[in-house]
C-alpha cells in the first residue's frame, strides 16, 4: 500500500472535528419523517385507497383538469417572468447605488411578510374592472381581475422575492472587474452577460425560479379574490381542494392533491438535476 493510499484511509477512518453525526442525523431522519413524509405518505395511502378506476376517474374530470391546468400552467409562466425581472431587480440592487435603495429593497420583501388574503384584496381591487390599473385596462379591451390573467399578477407578485434573495446574493461575489475586463477586451455587452455573467449565477437563478414555481403552484390565499374562481375558467386546484372539503368529499380532495404532489415532485426533480448539471458544468470549466 503506497503513501497516498495511507492517508486516503486514514482521511476516511479519522472522525470530524465536530463529533455527533449519528445523533444528528437521527434527528433529522425523525423530524423530517414526521414532518413530511408520514403526512404525505397518509395522503397518498388515502387518495389509492379508493381504487385505481375511481382515482382515474376523479384526476381526469374535465374541472379538476383545468384546475391543474390553471394552477401549474400560471405557476409557470409567473415563475418564468420572475426569473428575468428578479435578476433585474437584484442587478440593480448589487451594482447601482440610488436614493431609495434601502427602501426598494425593503419593498422586496413585502410579499414575505404580508399575509396572503392582504395581497388578494389589494391585488383585486387595484386590478378589478372600476380600479385603479383595472379601469384603463378595460379602456383597450383588456380584463385582469377575475380572468387567469390575474392569477398570473398574483403569482408574480408573491414570487418574485424568492428569485431576488437567492441571486442577490451570488452576484454579490462576482466580481464586477470581470465585467470592466471583459469590455477592456472589446467584448461586446450582450456576451458577456451570456458567457460571463449568466454562466456564474444560472444555478443560483434556476434556484430561485423553481422556488417561485413551487410557491405559486400551491398558492391560496392571494388567488382566490382576483382570479374570481369561475370553473373551468379561472378556478386553482388548490380552492378545487377546500371546495371538495366543504362537500365532504375527501377521497376527491385526496386525489386531487396527489395530482398535484406528484407533479411537483416530478417537476422540481427534474429542476435539481438540471442544476446539479449546471453546477458540474460551469464547476468544471
């Protein structure tokens, strides 16, 4: 066994400076199978219960569908126009100094703290046809509140924060030298957003998006008043599952959050292997 083979052992064998992993660990398994994973293995016990032709029947009814549709498809694109004016808002907020500034960023964090019902009512009757902004739309045609339009603003608006804090951060350590370099070099501006700057903050930007996706699909609260709840038409999954509640209906509750679960699950997983890809791309070099 060679000299590089003993240290690589003894690298393995030695314990960490901070000793208690398996303590730790047991912890974490406890709290989060507590947490977690026995409440959602509870629902999906109870929504398959009920038998394989009954779930199919209740997760393909044509409301549930447009409910998901809503749901997941706002989410989406919300999340989408997040990542772009997020990365806007937290360029300016590392790179510029203004008056205001600790005031704008102050504002960000609105949506953290305001409870969800406040932002529905604010947003709809800002939004509604005789509002403010919802007046001069209707001027060229145009209805927000009460239509998916609206549910998209909400969206917006409660997920906007989350792609702000997660890049901010990360642009804060890049360096701006390399942007004043690269222009020294005669790089045009355009590239080196896209070969410079972009490469250096795109997981932490598809972080902070599938963060926004993932808050806007189970959102509630700051829906519900300006998306006017019309079947079929502008009605979430999640308001689909307090009314399968109110009507008794456990088993199409059940069913309908397991929809939703599984395909969040599937969405965010593939998100965190594309960034763990990303990670080990531009880790790499």
């Amino acid at each position: 066994m060679g000299l590089s083979s003993l240290f690589h052992v003894k690298a393995i064998l030695q314990p960490s400076v901070m000793p208690g992993f398996g303590l730790t660990l047991g912890f974490v398994v406890t709290a989060l199978s507590l947490v977690v994973l026995l409440p959602l293995a509870a629902l999906m016990l109870k929504a398959f219960s009920i038998g394989p032709n009954a779930f199919w029947h209740i997760a393909t009814d044509a409301r549930v569908l447009a409910a998901l549709r809503l749901s997941f498809g706002a989410a989406f694109i919300a999340a989408l126009i997040n990542a772009v004016f997020g990365l806007l808002v937290a360029w300016v907020l590392v790179r510029y100094d203004f008056p205001g500034k600790r005031v704008v960023d102050a504002v960000v964090d609105l949506p953290f703290a305001l409870p969800t019902a406040v932002a529905g009512i604010a947003l709809s009757a800002i939004y509604a046809p005789n509002g403010a902004i919802g007046s001069i739309a209707a001027l060229f045609g145009l209805k927000v509140a009460y239509t998916p339009l609206g549910v998209v603003l909400a969206l917006i608006f409660i997920g906007l924060p989350f792609v702000v804090r997660t890049v901010q951060p990360v642009l804060q350590e890049v360096e701006s030298d390399i942007e004043e370099a690269s222009a020294l070099l005669g790089v045009s501006r355009l590239r080196t957003i896209f070969q410079i700057i972009l490469p250096n903050i795109y997981p932490a930007l598809l972080t902070g998006t599938a963060l926004a996706f993932a808050r806007g699909v189970g959102e509630y609260g700051s829906v519900i008043f300006i998306a006017g709840n019309i079947p079929m038409v502008s009605e979430i999954a999640p308001l689909l599952i307090v009314i399968k509640l109110e009507e008794f209906d456990y088993a199409g509750a059940t069913v309908i959050a397991t929809v939703m679960l599984l395909i969040a699950f599937v969405i965010l997983f593939f998100i965190n292997v594309l960034q763990s890809w990303q990670r080990k791309r531009f880790g790499n070099g």
